[in-house]
C-alpha cells in the first residue's frame, strides 16, 4: 500500500528541484522517495555504528558498519 505526504516547498527549493528533476529525466516524486530513502539509511547507519561502537572493544569501522547494513 502506498502513502501520500504532503509538503511545502519555498519558491527556492521548488525551482531548485524542478531544475534538477528536468536535468536528470526523473520526476519530482522519484527524487524525494530517494532522497528519503537516502536519509532512512544514514540514520540506520549511524545508530548502528554507534551502538556498535559502545559495544567494541576495537572501534568498528564505517567500512564494517556499512557491510552489516547493506
């Protein structure tokens, strides 16, 4: 099932994503999903590599963490 998310965008950012959606050949709502998705796997990195990190005797590193997430 997909969800619908309303946003508002400043004239700035509209032009801006506009821009580079045309450039790219992709459609605006491709380009926020990735960058979601994008966002969503940083911060499951970073709460890993830190948890990870607390636990370790020998620091993980991003290399490693990445690996576990991937």
């Amino acid at each position: 099932m997909e969800d619908t998310i309303t946003i508002t965008l400043t004239p700035e950012l509209k032009a801006t994503l506009d821009t580079l959606t045309h450039a790219e050949g992709i459609s605006p709502e491709n380009l926020v999903q990735a960058a979601i998705q994008d966002y969503l796997f940083i911060r499951q990195f970073r709460v890993l590599r830190a948890q990870l990190i607390q636990k370790a005797q020998t620091p993980y590193t991003d290399d490693d963490i990445f690996e576990m997430v991937s």
